[in-house]
C-alpha cells in the first residue's frame, strides 16, 4: 500500500541555491487530499479459483485468498500478504513499515476501468485510484531545511536525508525501499529529487513552490509502475 502514497508517500524535493529560492522550499509543508491526481494507468489483479494475483505489483504477487498471511519476498516495505474476498471497491490501509514511528493510515476507493475474465471474481480487472478519503497527518507532512549548500529533509515516519544541492547522491535513511537520493535545481523555485534503490532510479519527483510561497506542486514520476501522478502541498 506503500505506493499509494504515494506515495512515498510522497515526500521528497527541494531548494534552489540563491536564498530567496532556498527559503521558499524551507519549512513544513503539508500534502492536500482534495486535489490529489492519482496515476491514470490502473493496476491489474485477478481473483479466481480461490488465488489473488496482482499483475502490476512489482513484483507481482500470487497468493491463496483464504484470509491468512502468505509470504512474498522482493517488496521492501512488507514480507506477507493476507487477502479475504469481500464485496466493495473501497481499500483501507495500516502502513507499518517504518516501525519507529505510528503507522500511517487512511482509506480510500478506487474506480475499474477493465473487467476480468468470466467466471472470475468481480474484483479482478484494471482499476485506478479515484479518491483518498482520509490519510493520517504523519503521512502528509514533510518539514525541509536549507543549511549552506545541503538540503536536509525530515518527515514524521523517520525518513530522512541530508543532500547537497548540485545532485550529488547522498544517503536516504529510515525507508527500506530508498537507499540513496540526490536533488538538484531545475528552475526558478523548482527542484527535482531523484529517489534509488540499491543503484537503480525508482522515482523522480519534481516540486515548483508558488510565487506567494505558500503552495507547492509535486509531480511524482513512478519508474518502476511507470505512472506519474501529482500532488499539492500548503506551507504550515
């Protein structure tokens, strides 16, 4: 559920190297829900014969839908999957992974756009992410320093990083599906993070404060789904 979020969920950018633009990313920035642009392309599973298989997790998952925890290896943030066959569209979440901190929670729906295979459940098919209901604030809030040439990023859930501003990779801590991250200025008050595991590009987020200082737009380019999907944030 992790990818919802967006998303990691979806932190990570910043700072432009004169001040004026350093100090527009400074600060604790909160992610708004009511304008979120989920990824267009949908995710794909298929629950028959008593199996659930989620063709677009990476990677993908096949595993009995009896309700009980099976193990699934190559997925950093979770090492089982437990799936009960139920009757709504409607997804709710308890993200443990960073274990120093509250879980993240919230729920939401989600919209098919293909239909599986006859006799299969009505479940399986294509389906994208309509509307996130709810999402706890410890999943939304990303606080950024500017200190000399470094970035330095923290968020409620324990990730952290301090990145210098040119693009130099730098460490990622307290995400066990990043390892490393680098950002670098792209534009006037723009910034693009660019996010990796174990060597290999996983995302690339580019943010663009407001003139006013007070909004931010995040655009998140997924790289191992292949989605894009984009998100606003308010300066606290």
């Amino acid at each position: 559920m992790k990818n919802l979020l967006l998303f990691g969920l979806v932190i990570a950018l910043l700072v432009s190297v004169p001040a004026t633009a350093q100090n527009a990313f400074a600060g604790t920035w909160k992610f708004n829900l009511s304008d979120a642009q989920f990824a267009k392309k949908p995710d794909v599973f298929l629950l028959q014969n008593g199996t659930y298989e989620c063709k677009t997790c990476v990677p993908p998952i096949d595993v009995k839908a009896d309700g009980q925890d099976h193990p699934v290896s190559g997925h950093p943030y979770y090492d089982s999957v437990s799936i009960k066959d139920g009757k709504t569209a409607m997804f709710e979440f308890s993200d443990s992974s960073n274990t120093n901190s509250d879980p993240v929670t919230g729920k939401g729906s989600s919209t098919q756009v293909a239909k599986g295979p006859a006799g299969s459940h009505a479940i399986s098919g294509s389906w994208v992410t309509s509307k996130m209901e709810t999402l706890s604030d410890n999943g939304l809030t990303v606080t950024f320093k500017v200190e000399g040439d470094s970035l330095s990023m923290t968020s409620p859930t324990g990730q952290s990083y301090v990145a210098k501003l040119d693009g130099t990779e730098a460490p990622y801590k307290g995400d066990p599906g990043t390892t490393s991250v680098s950002v670098k200025r792209v534009g006037k008050n723009t910034i693009e993070e660019t996010d990796n595991r174990d060597g290999k590009i996983i995302s690339v987020t580019r943010m663009t404060v407001a003139a006013d200082g007070k909004t931010m737009t995040a655009k998140v380019e997924d790289k191992l789904r292949g989605t894009n999907s984009q998100f606003t944030a308010t300066k606290q």
